[in-house]
C-alpha cells in the first residue's frame, strides 16, 4: 500500500541538499553550508554519502588559491528524489482520505 522510502533520505540535511541542488545547476559547498545551517564535517559527510549512491557529483577545484568543492546532482539523483517526492505524496494522499 505504502511505497518504500528511500532511506539516504531520510536524514534532514541529505534531503535539505537534494532539494537545494535539484533546482539550481551546481552549488558550492558553502553555499550548502550556509542555506542547510550544518557543520562543515557535518554536511561533508552526507555529502560523501549521496555522491557514494551517485546522487550527486562532487568536483573539487580551487578559486584563486583556495580549495573549492561544487556538487551538483545526476540523473540518477533527480530520480531518487521525485520518486521519494511521489511516495511522500502517497503518504499524504493516503491520510488526507480517512
């Protein structure tokens, strides 16, 4: 009856992430940082996590001589989400009806 979530989701800053880089083309990590209110090893880490699924791409370069991480999500990414999106609506769909 229910859809099965998707578990790397089910952590508030992997969602937060997902949903800020779903609608722009690429964000930086402070960027991320910043717009998600995490710590820094924080959000690196679950960044690590959805670049393991291959929800995002991760690219690290340097802005004049400091290091720079830009991640940004993949197909593969985009679809996890709008599923887990489709199931949460389910969810609600579901309740809303008893």
């Amino acid at each position: 009856m229910f859809k099965e979530l998707d578990p790397l989701f089910l952590s508030e800053l992997r969602l937060a992430v997902m949903s800020i880089l779903i609608s722009v083309e690429e964000a930086d990590f402070v960027y991320l940082r910043e717009k998600t209110n995490a710590t820094a090893g924080n959000l690196s880490v679950q960044i690590d996590k959805l670049q393991q699924a291959g929800y995002i791409n991760v690219r690290k370069t340097f802005k004049g001589k400091r290091p720079q991480t830009i991640c940004n999500i993949t197909p593969e990414g985009i679809n996890a989400f709008e599923k887990y999106v489709e199931a949460l609506k389910g969810y609600i769909n579901i309740k809303s009806e008893e």
